[in-house]
C-alpha cells in the first residue's frame, strides 16, 4: 500500500505545481473557474494480488490549464510507477455525471480525497483508490489527506464511502 500512497502524493503534487512560477508571489486565494475543464487521469497496479485504480479528478481553470495539468501528472506517473498501466490523461469539459458528483462530495461505494482549493496554484481535486475494503480506503485517504497537507492550503477531508 505504500507504493500506491506514494504514487498518488506524487500524481497530486505534479499536477498541483506545474504552473508553479517561483518569482511570482502567491494569492491568498484561488481564481475563479470562469470556463472549467475537468482533468482525469487513471493507473492501476497490481498490489498484494489485487488490482488497485486510482484515479484523480481536477477542477481546471479553463482547456488550457487542464492541458499543463495532464502533462504534469503524465509524469508523475510514469515516473512513480513504471509498473502501472496508466491511461493517457484526458481533459473534458463536461464529466461523466458519475464522476461529477464527487465535486459536490456525494458518497460513492469507495472512500475518496476531497481538496478545495485555497491559493492561486491549487485546483478542486478528489482522489479515489478503487479496489480496497472500507477500512483499507479509510487509511489510505487519511494519509494521503496528511500528505497532501504539506502542499496544499486548502482544505481537505475524506468522504466516507455511501456502504452501497
């Protein structure tokens, strides 16, 4: 389970700072999304002789910032994890009305990472770990919410899956 914490902080982290520009001070709070994109970016591992999915969903300014996002946790990925099978990054628009509903922190079967954005450089985002009990997705989501904290400003807790 350790790999997939890593993989996920470092999936987060990437697609959080790549527009990151450190001459630039940073706002107190974060811009407002007048033309939202929706980042989605997927890998599965095998761990344990299970099939793990994470799956990260980002609230984007617009195509553009959505665009740098997926290159950054294209990376990431890539980079943590060379023996996931990762699906390539996509922006849209509009999301799968499944997949939406995590925005407004609906519970769904699995536990998930739900983060506001506080500053400039951060984006609304949720994390999702599929394939893992309830108790397992309880202690992954606290951890990666603790890691994620020293980044992250805004605020960030764990939706507790709906026991569908």
């Amino acid at each position: 389970m350790k790999t997939i914490l890593i993989i996920l902080v470092l999936l987060v982290a990437g697609y959080l700072w790549f527009n990151r520009d450190s001459g630039k001070p940073v706002a107190n709070k974060p811009p407002v999304a007048t033309d939202p994109y929706y980042l989605e970016v997927r890998a599965t591992n095998e761990v344990g002789g299970r099939e793990i999915e994470l799956a990260l969903f980002a609230r984007a300014l617009n195509q553009r910032d959505c665009d740098q996002g997926t290159k950054a946790g294209w990376a990431s990925i890539t980079k943590a994890c060379p023996s996931c099978r990762a699906q390539p990054p996509r922006c849209s628009k509009e999301l799968n009305p499944r997949y939406a509903r995590l925005f407004d922190d609906t519970p769904i079967p699995s536990t998930y990472l739900s983060g506001t954005a506080a500053t400039e450089h951060e984006r609304d985002i949720r994390v999702v770990v599929y394939g893992l009990t309830d108790a397992e997705g309880m202690i992954i989501c606290e951890t990666m919410r603790k890691e994620l904290g020293k980044n992250y400003a805004g605020p960030t807790h764990c939706v507790k899956p709906s026991g569908g």
